[in-house]
C-alpha cells in the first residue's frame, strides 16, 4: 500500500531570506571596505586665527607684491626684479614681523614668476603666511 502524503494546514510554504540577508551583508562590506580607500586630491590650507575685523585693521601691516599681466613685479608704487624681491621682503619683514605676504597675481600672469616669489618669501622664514589674491585688470 501505498500512502500519499497529507499536507497539513500547520505546514505552509516559506521563503528562506537567509541568503538573501548574507548577500546585503557581504555587499555593505565590499562598499564599506572600498570607500575606505578614495582619497581626495587637493592643497591642504592653514588659514590664519585673526578675525576679520583685526584683519582688515591691519591690512597696511601686509607685504604686497602685485604681479602684472607683463610678469612685473610691483612692491608698493615701484617694480622690482625678481633679484631683489627676497631681500625686500626680509627689510619688511624686520620691521614688522607680523606682517603676512601677499601676492596679487593677473590672471595673464604665469604661474613661475608666482612660485618663484613664495619661494622667496618661505626663504626669508618658514612660518610666514602667504595670501593669494586675484589682481583687478
């Protein structure tokens, strides 16, 4: 004889969400781990601890070189050479040693004659700040 299997009301169908979970799992820690990894590419700025009231206090305090769209060097009212551009910013700086460098650059201008003034300015001391401003034309 030959029995034929009775299904009871008790058992029902189910769906088994066990690989289903391990699955979310496994990807949640391929992201997690991947994410971990992309670094960001980009120009770590100190920026000063002056307010800004202080700041623009003493704004005739700060050594200023203009660069033109020509490549001119321009300290105050007169044009300098590149030469002499370190020697200058340790005069002003002597005098004022809380003064902060900066630069003023035409959009025309190339960016050798740029680095080659922040150079100068790191030469005269390490810790000196250097601002950047776009020149108006």
């Amino acid at each position: 004889m030959r029995r034929i299997a009775q299904h009871s009301e008790a058992e029902e169908a189910s769906i088994d969400i066990t690989p289903l979970i391990d699955i979310v799992f496994i990807m949640l820690i391929f992201f997690i781990v991947t994410a971990t990894f992309v670094k960001e590419t980009g120009l770590d700025v100190n920026k000063p601890d002056i307010p800004l009231q202080q700041n623009q206090n003493n704004e005739n305090e700060n050594i200023l070189i203009r660069i033109d769209g020509n490549d001119g060097i321009w300290l105050g009212p007169r044009r300098i050479d590149m030469r002499s551009v370190r020697p200058n910013i340790e005069r002003m700086y002597a005098e004022n040693p809380d003064a902060s460098v900066v630069i003023q650059a035409a959009k025309s201008s190339t960016n050798e004659i740029m680095v080659k003034i922040m150079d100068a300015a790191r030469q005269v001391d390490r810790n000196i700040n250097i601002a950047m401003a776009e020149a108006r034309e």
